[in-house]
C-alpha cells in the first residue's frame, strides 16, 4: 500500500510537471477595425471605425502543434452615429471579449486558428438588450521567434438588437451583426519576465 501511495504521488507530480510545461500566459494586443452590418436607414446606424484592444491569453499546448487558447480582453469601440435630426449621437460600446479559439501550425512558423467569442459590453447599454453577444472567428498567424502575429476575421452568429442612451429616459435602437477585421499580437509573459530579470 505504501509503494502503491509513492507511485501514485510520483505520477500526479509528474503529469503536473508535464502540464505546466505546456501551459502558458501571454499578453496580447489587437488593432481592429469595426464595420458592423445594418438594415437600419442611415440614422442610428454606426459608423465603421477602429478599435483596439489589450488583454491576456491563457494557452494551453495539447500536441507541439496544437494548442487551446482562452482570452481576456478589454477592447475599445467608439463609433459615430447620427440621429433623426443629423445630430451626433454619443455611442459608447467598449465590450469586455473572452475568445476561445484552437490554433494548428503548420510548418515552422504559419498556424490557422479558429474559435468563437464572447461579447459582454460593458458601456452604453440599457436594460433589456441582449448580453452578451456571440461571434465566430477565424484566421491565419505567423510566429516570430517568440512573439506570434495573427490576421482573424470576426463575425456575429446572429443580429443583435442594441439600444443607443440618447437622454434620462430616451433611447433608440439599431440592429447590428457584428464583423470586424484584426490584427493581433502576442507575447508569452514568461519571456517578459526573463527579460526582466536579466536588466
């Protein structure tokens, strides 16, 4: 029974071990641009425009060429809007992600990846509008010695009905599919901290 309990301790400490070796933190960067798809007349309908985005991803590598990534990112999203009347609307979508996505290399350096994403925003809703939103994405990336570069393509499941704030007790609403287009930019946090070290 002894023997047995050393073994078994032996082996959880090594799957441990193995596990850690796979995992990894990473911080990460996103310069997007927004171009939702609408229906709506040109009033309350957004304007395309940038958004970027900072976060962490917690990778974890199944095969040497696999690996399973979760994200945290807090992403800023501002477009202009005009109401009925050709006034500004002040639209305020800054949205909190957590993207799932599995990445396949193939090769010394290219890798596809896919996944899907959660989108809880986090400004300028009322009650009543459906959060969060899902989007689907894919893309094409690139690894350069220790930091990855990635192109993804992102787009909503469904249409999403968001209410625009326009006063107290005055709101509009606009039904937006979500697309947007990014690049984005990784750095396993392990390599920061040995950099820093070194200094």
């Amino acid at each position: 029974m002894k023997q047995f309990s050393v073994f078994f301790l032996l082996t959880i400490f090594s799957l441990l071990s193995v596990a850690q070796k796979r995992f990894e933190v990473s911080a990460t960067g996103k310069l997007g641009y927004y171009f939702p798809g609408t229906e709506n007349t040109p009033y309350f309908s957004p304007d395309n425009t940038f958004s970027p985005g900072l976060g962490v991803s917690f990778n974890y590598h199944v095969l040497k060429r696999t690996t399973l990534s979760l994200g945290l990112e807090g992403v800023y999203l501002k477009p202009a809007m005009i109401d009925h009347y050709r006034e500004p609307v002040d639209v305020k979508w800054h949205r909190l992600d957590i993207p799932f996505e599995i990445r396949q290399g193939i090769g010394e350096s290219f890798f596809v990846a896919g996944g899907a994403t959660l989108a809880r925003q986090i400004t300028g809703y009322r009650s009543g509008q459906k959060i969060p939103e899902y989007n689907w994405q894919t893309g094409i990336g690139w690894m350069f010695e220790k930091f990855a570069l990635s192109l993804h393509y992102e787009g909503g499941f469904s249409k999403i009905e968001k209410k625009i704030t326009l006063g107290p007790n005055e709101w509009a609403t606009t039904d937006i599919k979500h697309r947007e287009v990014y690049l984005k930019i990784s750095y396993p946090l392990s390599n920061l901290r040995s950099i820093a070290k070194k200094q």
